[in-house]
C-alpha cells in the first residue's frame, strides 16, 4: 500500500496555504491526452488525491472511459516537489449511492467534507477583478495512488512509492 510522506502531504494542499497548483493528467479510451491544472486539491487517508470537479469537462469524460490518471504538482522546483503519481480515479458526484466506496473512500463523507471547497477555502490570493463570480463545484475527483516516481532531473522514472 502507498503511504504519502509528511512532504507530499504538504505540497498537495490548495494554494495560499503551503500547497501547490496540480496537473490533472487523464486519456480517452483511444488515448487521446487531457491535462487539466487544479487549484483546488487535498490528501485523504495516506494514499488519496482529492480533487474539486469544477469545469472537467473533458478530464470528467476521460475517467469516466480510462480511469487510469497521472498527477504531479506544477511548479516542482519551487520546493523540490519532483513527484507524479499514477492510479486509478473516479469522480464522485452528487447522486452516488451514499455507501458508495473507492479504495476506502467513501462518497458520503467525500462529499460532505470537500462538496463545497470554493466556499470552504476561497481563492483569496486571486484578484477580485478575474475571480470567477460564482463557482460550482460538481463533485470530487478521488485518485487512488498506486505508486509515484521522481521527475526530478537525473532521476527521471526512478519509483519513489509503490503499493
């Protein structure tokens, strides 16, 4: 089983509070690529991503046909942050079955405690001149990682987590 270290934890958090912006990276069933940067991001249990389903139209329909996703932080070098992580994702929406579980995740408690992260946690390091005026979040992403390695330079491909 993966187990995110104290670091990956850290770096996978919403900007503005120690954490970085992500790339959501998905393929079509025929491969056809798709990569979404998130702000809204969170850890559950040690080995879950969680990401806000806000305008993921075409990530949304790729899961749904490929579950199988890669994300890595965007701006690695800031921190050292030389990490992508591959698994499988689903994305809980509203109107799942309430027992509805994903490698131990469960829909009801995903969605009662991240179904409204733009109320939650704001986006108070954008201006209030380009803020969107009304966000609507559609459910949670929940990417169960399976492993992770470095894109570090020099170590490129070398497994850093394995399940």
């Amino acid at each position: 089983m993966v187990k995110f270290t104290k670091e990956m934890k850290e770096a996978l958090r919403v900007p503005g509070k120690g954490g970085s912006l992500i790339y959501l990276c998905t393929s079509s069933r025929d491969g056809n690529p798709n990569i979404a940067a998130m702000r809204f991001v969170a850890t559950h249990m040690d080995d879950k991503i969680l990401i806000a389903d806000m305008f993921l139209l075409k990530t949304k329909a790729n899961i749904k046909e490929n579950p199988d996703v890669a994300v890595t932080i965007c701006h690695p070098l800031d921190e050292g942050r030389w990490w992508v992580f591959k698994g499988k994702a689903v994305d809980m929406e509203y109107g799942f079955p309430r027992d509805f579980d994903w490698y131990g995740a469960n829909a009801t408690d995903i969605l009662n405690e991240w179904g409204n992260w733009n109320k939650a946690e704001p986006p108070d390091e954008v201006p209030p001149d380009i803020v969107f005026p009304k966000a609507v979040q559609r459910g949670v992403v929940v990417v169960h990682v399976e492993e992770a390695y470095s894109i570090e330079p020099g170590h490129v491909g070398e497994k850093v987590l394995e399940g």
